[in-house]
C-alpha cells in the first residue's frame, strides 16, 4: 500500500467535548486536498469517551485510524503517532485545534520548500494571538527566555503544539526522544539542532482556548526541570553523535 503524502498525528486525553468538531473540520480540510492523506488520532489512556468517538470518525472515514498509548504524557502520545504514521510529511497537531487547520498547507510543499521541519510560531514576525490572557502571554515569553539561553538560542516558539517533519527526521528524531511529558518539544528540537537539521518558523495565526490542560505554574516548573535534564543529556552525548 503506497505512502500517504501527508500523515495528521493528534494526541487525544479525555478529548470528548473537543474531539469530534476537530475531527470533523479536519476530515473537511484534507478531503479537499489533492494529496494523499492519514490521520491518527492516539488515545492517551482516557477514562471518557475519546475511545468511541475515534472508533466512529474512522468508521466514517477510512483515512481515519485511532491508535492507543496506554502511558500518559503528550511526548509518549507523540512519539507513537509519529512513529506509526506512514506519510511523507507528518505533521503534530493539538486536538484543539488553536492553529485553524486551513493554515496547514503552509508547512508543506509546494508553499514550503527545503526544509527537515517546520514549527508553528506564535512569535514570529506576522503571527498573531487571539484571546490569550497577559499573564499566560508574560509566562509564556519568560520560560521561552529561559529555554533559549540554556538550550535553543534563536527560536522564538518552541512549544506551540504544530510541527511538521520530514519521515525520515521524523525516525531519528522521536527514536531518540527520552522525554513524556510537555517538555518533549523542547527536546525534540534539541536534538533536531544537534543533528543539523534545518527548521523553520511558520508565523501563524492562534487562538487562546481556556480549556487547555497545561498548567501555568506547575507544567513550568517541570519545563525547567527537564530543560536541566535535556542540557545534561546533550552534554553527555546522550543523544548520538552531531550530524
């Protein structure tokens, strides 16, 4: 069975009231679309009805596939999706779809070109946030501050939840990824650096959702805690050898 040409990986924890008008909008976009196509939705053990709701999306449509990651944390959701997903380009994308899902084309050829991948950037000249309360916005640029003087000086965005790979940086990215939880964008693109691999920042339009499940305070405290642990591990060449 040929490759799709484009592979949607969605980490889902009790996504019930989010996850179908995603889903929906999602199938909407990508059956316009003349490229070929997956979505795979993982399920990252929820106790609601997210099991369901991807059981029927993919019953609907054959694209659709829902896979299962019985250990918490959106890193080990990820890094599943990604390493199951067939496509030439894979893109990670938040079930609340904060980014509209019509900016996706964006990040792929032919509107992007030469790249090993491409991040979402609420920071980047031209990008623009809807809705975001200040203090989320101050907290938000002091632990990007933090996060480019201990480890990846001169990105803007490191943790905005859309990112696009080629699959073969995809493999070697997430093969190398020790972390679960929120901070393992931060790694991946730690590792990304260290490889050599090209990035680009997409500035994009983004909309503040009040249900998100990071917490300002307790999820940055572990941002720095793991930042410490991804700085050591690129010290102690954990993570092979610079390209």
């Amino acid at each position: 069975m040929p490759h799709p040409f484009l592979s949607l990986v969605i980490p889902a924890y009790n996504e019930e009231r989010r996850l179908p008008h995603t889903l929906e909008q999602v199938a909407c976009f990508l059956e316009s679309q003349t490229y070929t196509w997956e979505v795979i939705v993982v399920n990252n053990a929820s106790t609601d009805k997210t099991h369901a709701i991807i059981q029927d999306f993919s019953q609907k449509h054959l694209q659709i596939h829902g896979l299962y990651e019985a250990r918490r944390g959106k890193g080990r959701a990820i890094k599943s999706g990604m390493l199951a997903a067939r496509g030439e380009y894979r893109f990670m994308c938040d079930a609340d779809l904060s980014m509209p899902i019509t900016e996706l084309n964006r990040f792929l050829p032919p509107q992007l070109e030469n790249f090993n991948l491409a991040i979402a950037s609420r920071e980047a000249p031209g990008a623009i946030r809807y809705n975001e309360p200040y203090y989320r916005h101050l907290g938000g640029r002091a632990v990007n501050t933090m996060i480019r003087l201990l480890i990846l000086p001169g990105l803007n965005d490191t943790q905005c939840g859309f990112k696009c790979f080629s699959a073969p940086v995809a493999e070697d990215l997430f093969t190398r990824q020790t972390l679960s939880g929120w901070s393992f964008d931060i790694e991946i693109l730690a590792i990304a650096k260290l490889r050599g691999y090209q990035i680009a920042e997409i500035p994009i339009p983004w909309y503040f959702n009040p249900e998100t499940k990071l917490s300002a305070f307790q999820d940055a405290l572990q941002m720095f805690l793991d930042i410490l642990v991804v700085r050591d591990n690129l010290q102690r060449g954990i993570y092979g050898p610079e390209n």
